[in-house]
C-alpha cells in the first residue's frame, strides 16, 4: 500500500471516528433525557419510553464496538500493520475502500 493510500486510510477513519464519537454523544444525551420518566401519562407511554430505551442502548453498543474497531485500526496505520492479516499477507485494497475496518 502506497504512502498516498495510508494517508488517505487515515483520514477516512479520523472522519468516522469524529462522525460515531459525536453520535455516541447525542445518543448518551437522548438517554440522558429520556431516563427521567417525566413525560410518562399512562402505561403505554412507560412501555413505548422502554422499548426506545432498549433500542438506543442497543445502538449505543454498536457505536461503541465501531468506535473500539476504528481506534484499532488507526493503532494499526501508527504501527504500519494497517492493510495486512496476521499471517502477513496483504488485504486487498478493495476490500479496504469497501470496509476500511476489515479485518482477515
């Protein structure tokens, strides 16, 4: 992989990781705000408050893994592993323009 390529790499995950660390925060506020129970009338309004409290706590983990995968790969770019399996061989750059968090 070029030094071009790399560099590119990097910025395409300094961007998303910049995009998932601003989602984790709205979504950690929307948590924030929707724990209060203050807006709850009936229980249909409790039930409808715990479904979306489960869903964005499942969101939350998906962020969280993508932002864990992200730092990873950076980690790798710095150790100049980015872009190869474990066994040494080189992952295909079309699979990295395609998922630049692949992973053999």
């Amino acid at each position: 992989m070029s030094p071009e390529q790399l560099q590119n790499f990097e910025k395409i995950l300094r961007n998303r990781l910049q995009k998932v660390q601003s989602d984790i925060e709205a979504l950690l506020e929307e948590l924030e705000e929707i724990g209060t129970y203050e807006n709850i009338e009936d229980i249909e309004d409790l039930a409808q408050l715990e479904s979306l409290n489960d869903s964005d706590k499942a969101l939350l983990r998906r962020l969280l893994e993508e932002k864990r995968q992200i730092l990873k790969a950076l980690k790798k770019i710095q150790e100049g592993s980015y872009g190869k399996c474990q066994d040494g061989s080189q992952i295909p750059i079309e699979k990295l323009e395609a998922d630049p968090l692949y992973e053999c």
